[in-house]
C-alpha cells in the first residue's frame, strides 16, 4: 500500500496556508505522478444575478477548453505511464501513481485470482483478489488545524482509519450486482442503483464510500474478459468526479486491462522458455574418477533467460570424461531448441566413444540436417585420468584455458576449426598433457566478448584474471574449484555482459600409475583363472583383501563372458581410487543383457552375481567392440 502526501486545495483551512507550505506537497504530488497534468475542479454554476443586473453569465468557454486540454494531457501521459510496464506489478503500479493523487484520492485495483493466460477458459469460480490500493495521505501539518467535524468528514481512505480499507477477497456470484457491472465493462459512478449495491459486495459489506460522484466502478477488461476491476475514490474535500471523469476513468482501465493481459502473456512464455532452457542443461554433474568438475550458466538478462549455450560432462568407458561447451547463434525459443538436439546429439555420439574430431563431423552434419542457418560453436575435449592427457577439437569456438598448478595460466593453442553447420569442413584434435592439479577452463564467447571489448582482449583478460586468483592460493595449492568459477564471474562489469554464458571447469587429479593394473588375456579356456589370479594378486598389493573373494568371483564371470565371444585378446584392468573399478574390453559389439536363468540352464548367471555383489556396473559400446565395467566398494564403504 503506498500513501500520498497532498495540500488538500480546495478546502478552506488549507487553502488560506501560506505558498511556502504549499509548493512543497504540489512538488510531492507532480514526483508521484509525473509528466500529468493536474485535471482542475469543475466550473462552477452561474453566480446569482445583482438586481438590475443583466442575465447571469455561462460557463466561461476558455477555462472548459482548458480544462479539457489538462484532461486530455493527463490521460495521454498516465496511459504511456501504464504503458511502459512490463510486469504486472509494474503495470498496476502504473495505474495507481498516476492516479493518485492527479485523478483520484484513492484507487482499488482487483485482479482475478488466478488471472486467465490467453485463451484458455477458466473454471475455478470467479474470484477477485485487492492486488494494491493506493491513496491520499494527510499529514500531521494538515490535520492539526481541522475542526472536529472536519476531521469526521475525512474519506473512508483516510490512514487514520482501517488500515484495510476495503476486503482482500471477493467471489463475484453469477447473476449478481456485481457480475453485471462487469459484464457492462463500461464505469459507473458509485451513487448509481448498479454500483451501490456492486460495492458493497466487492468492498464488504461494512465498508463505506464517499457519497455522491466521488466514487467510480471501473471494470477491467482484457481481449478475452473482464480480469478485475478498478475504484477510484475522492475525499470531501475535493470536487466530485464530473461525467467526463467516465471517460478518463475508462481510458485508465481499457490500457490497464491490456497491459495486464500482455503481462500474463510474456509472463507465461518466460517461464516456458526458462523451463526449456533448464531441461536441456545438466540438472547436476557426474562425479568422474580422477576429475572434479564445477559449471555456471548465466542468461543474458533477466527478462530473456532462453539461449543457445550448453555444457556438458559426459563419462567414457576406461574412466575417461568428455567436457563439452557450445554455442548456437541466436537468442529465442528456436535456439534453444537447437541447443537441446545438438547435445542430445553429442551424448549419443560420445557414448560410442568416437574421436573428438568425430564427434564435430557427425554434430556439423546434424545442424546441416536441421537447416541450412543452423550454426553453433563447439569444444569438445576427453581427458582420460590413467595417461593424464587431453584430446580437443574445435569448431570455430574460444580456445580453453589450462590454469597450471604453481599459477601459470595459459590459452591452449588449439586448431580454430570452422563454426559447426558450414559443411565440407575438417576437424582437427590435438592432444596435449593435463598434468595433475591443473584446471581446465572451457566457456563460450559471452564471457569474454561484449561491446567493450573483442573475443581476444576478453581472453587475455581471463587468463589474467586466473593467474591472480591462483597467486592468492599459493604455488602447492589449486584455487577451490567453485570460488575460481565465482571469481571469474566477477570479472564482468555492469553492463559488460551481452551474450550468454556457459562456462565449465575440469579439475584434473588423474589416476597414480600405482593404483592402475592392467592385462591382456588370450580369449582361451584358461583366462578366467588367470584373471582370478592377477586380481587378487593386485587386491592384495592394495591392502584389499577383505574383497579379494567378492571381485574374484565377479572378475570371473565378466572375463568368461568375454571370452566365449571375443577374437582378439581380451584386456583387464582395475583401478584404485575411493571405489574399485574393474573393466574388461573385447572386440565383440554385442552388450550384455541381464536375465533369469531357469532352474536347469548351465549359464545366465553372472551378470545376475555382477548386480547382486557389485555398487555399480554398465556396458559400453566402442568402434572397436565393448567394455564391460563394475565397481566395488573399498575397505570402510
């Protein structure tokens, strides 16, 4: 609720006040409603004609022509006030700051509750909720001189009195008083026989409202139905609405009433459109061995939430990860929704293990698929934890930053590549170290390009900027991974953001060789055993014992899966972190499939060991044949 000073012109107590007190409140007024015109109180009537005096002089047509001016001023400048809302709570707002105290004492905005989007049909009753009321305020200055009687015959809105000036919730009942009023859609002043009885229904029974033209009923009305409805009220102190107020006061509530309908509207798409944009990012990120990862995706305003950028975290067979980042041109529904097939794409072509440069061939044939201006940017890297090494491949996107562990921050010289969607263009990976401790960077361009500034001073910049923050933590400790992303954010001024941003970062740990075992096995009858072997043999060197029988048998049962389909020999390895992963790779591309074996079947029963006894387990389909993995938990798991 918002409270207006005023100099309450007009009645006579305040009006014989000096200037000095006066300009102040008129200064308040003009602030609360700017750029409108004061509408000034009616002329009035002909004044008694002295005897032997000639007929009583009319309205003097100068002062009713100017008064209509200053009507129609303040009309065209409360309804661009109106206008420049986009929410709904700016609109109403709208309403009631030029309302008050220009127009009205005290406005009462109801909305429906739940407001219709579009052309949908309510069916819940309808109900109409106080939204805001806005009104007068008299202050101690202007009080303290009134008479009693003049203080009683204050307005209802004054403060003084309820603080609720009216009730919070009101079912309109079909057929009744208030139903046809805004049915009518057209204002009524509050004396008429429609509105003394709709007032009360809407305001509550023991409310009161100033008598006379000093109330008017407008209904709201959007493009489809009627949406609410609006009470202007004015004090006993002021001239009473005049007939053209009607007007004024159906011109107030017809752009009210649209401005709320397209409100709703672009409400409703925002929220689709956010929505979208989150399903098609990552709700959180996997938990690799041998990598942490943190992410930020912020929006290029507020009021448009949906973009083209993406990120993702992909696990790979071998305990590998492939970190992706992309860009699709354009801001609106239809790139987000390329956005979305695009990585759905890259997830699946990552899970048949294809080379990165694979990955952005077979993705620049797909947005070629979807039409012929589809184009994105992408980065598309694996990093594999037991050789501490990094493949990338580039489609025309911002090259990544290593930070290293001592503070040395570098941009990795990676092949550009052309932009994903030109066609008939070769991808070239490169691969390069990721030493342990390190910290990848991969984001898109909104991070380090706007009007400010071009893609390569942005880039330099970042690597400034993480060399900074890494001095702060010291050459044997890595910036925490969280704070280095917050931090990079900060390096955004006001108004130096125009584009989306993605921005994904890989902390590398990488696998010890120590806790790395890894075999070959003839596919014979006798690698089963020697898998048994070799397993406990490196449990054992591990100090893992307790599950030496547990991943014996399991180690068992994948190899001679295996070996009854593979050609080619066979590979075994087991790697130590916090869990125990073992992985065994054949040539044979047909994956493994649970089911129940019958009481007289020889086999069809490892896999069923493998999901009773084992954390985890999958299959993994690569280009040169299968990986079937599980996990073990280790000692005090």
């Amino acid at each position: 609720m918002t409270e207006h000073p005023t100099s309450h012109e007009g009645r006579q107590p305040l009006a014989a006040r000096s200037q000095e007190r006066t300009r102040p409140r008129q200064r308040d007024a003009a602030a609360a409603a700017p750029a409108t015109a004061a509408i000034p109180a009616p002329a009035m009537g002909p004044a008694p004609a002295a005897p032997g005096s000639g007929p009583p002089a009319g309205p003097d047509p100068q002062a009713v022509a100017r008064r209509e001016g200053d009507r129609l001023r303040f009309v065209g400048a409360a309804t661009r006030r109106i206008a420049r809302g986009i929410d709904l709570d700016e609109i109403v707002l709208g309403l009631c700051r030029a309302s008050v105290p220009t127009f009205s004492d005290a406005i009462l905005v109801y909305l429906r509750d739940p407001l219709p989007v579009g052309d949908e049909r309510p069916v819940n009753p309808f109900v109409l909720r106080l939204r805001r009321s806005d009104r007068l305020r008299l202050s101690d200055e202007d009080t303290e001189n009134l008479s009693e009687s003049e203080r009683l015959r204050l307005p209802a809105v004054d403060p003084q009195a309820d603080p609720t000036p009216a009730a919070e919730l009101c079912e309109v009942l079909a057929g009744g008083a208030l139903a046809e009023v805004l049915r009518g859609v057209r204002p009524v002043f509050g004396d008429s026989a429609a509105a003394r009885v709709a007032l009360p229904e809407l305001l509550g029974a023991d409310r009161t409202v100033p008598s006379g033209h000093r109330a008017i009923l407008a209904p709201l009305r959007g493009r489809r139905r009627v949406i609410g409805a609006a009470v202007f009220l004015r004090g006993t102190e002021r001239p009473p609405f005049e007939a053209n107020d009607l007007l004024v006061a159906a011109q107030l509530a017809t752009h009210t009433a649209l401005g709320i309908d397209k409100a709703v509207l672009y409400g409703r798409e925002a929220y689709i459109a956010d929505e979208l944009q989150r399903t098609m990012l990552p709700d959180s990120l996997p938990q690799p061995t041998g990598v942490r990862l943190a992410s930020r995706y912020l929006p290029a305003a507020e009021t448009a939430r949906v973009g083209g950028d993406w990120y993702d975290a992909i696990p790979l067979p071998g305990s590998r990860v492939a970190l992706v980042v992309g860009d699709v041109m354009g801001h609106s529904m239809t790139s987000a929704a390329i956005m979305g097939q695009l990585r759905t794409t890259a997830q699946t072509l990552a899970g048949l293990d294809l080379p990165p440069q694979e990955v952005l061939h077979h993705l620049d044939e797909q947005a070629q698929r979807l039409g012929s201006d589809r184009m994105a940017t992408c980065l598309y890297a694996v990093y594999d934890p037991v050789a501490h090494r990094i493949t990338i491949a580039n489609a025309g996107h911002p090259p990544p930053v290593l930070l290293h562990l001592g503070g040395r921050a570098e941009v990795l010289k990676v092949p550009p590549g052309a932009p994903i969607g030109v066609g008939g263009v070769d991808f070239e990976a490169v691969e390069l170290d990721a030493p342990a401790g390190a910290t990848l960077l991969l984001y898109t361009d909104g991070l380090v390009e706007s009007r400010l500034r071009d893609v390569w001073t942005g880039i330099e910049q970042l690597r400034e900027r993480l060399a900074a923050t890494a001095r702060l933590t010291g050459p044997d400790h890595s910036p925490p991974l969280e704070a280095l992303c917050d931090d990079v954010l900060d390096m955004l001024g006001p108004g130096d953001r125009d584009d989306d941003i993605a921005l994904l970062a890989a902390r590398f740990d990488g696998i010890a060789p120590s806790d790395v075992a890894y075999w070959f096995l003839e596919p014979e009858d006798s690698a089963p055993g020697r898998a048994r072997r070799l397993a406990r043999r490196a449990l054992s060197r591990w100090g893992l014992d307790d599950i030496a029988d547990s991943v014996e048998l399991l180690v068992s049962e994948v190899v001679t899966n295996a070996v009854r389909y593979a050609e080619r020999p066979v590979t075994l390895r087991l790697l130590r972190t916090d869990i125990l992963r073992c992985e065994v790779g054949d040539d044979a591309p047909q994956l493994p499939r649970q089911r129940r074996a019958r009481d007289m079947d020889e086999g069809g029963r490892g896999l069923f060991l493998v999901n009773r006894l084992a954390r985890r387990w999958g299959a993994t389909r690569l280009s040169t044949g299968k990986v079937v993995w599980f996990e073990m938990p280790t000692r005090g798991q």
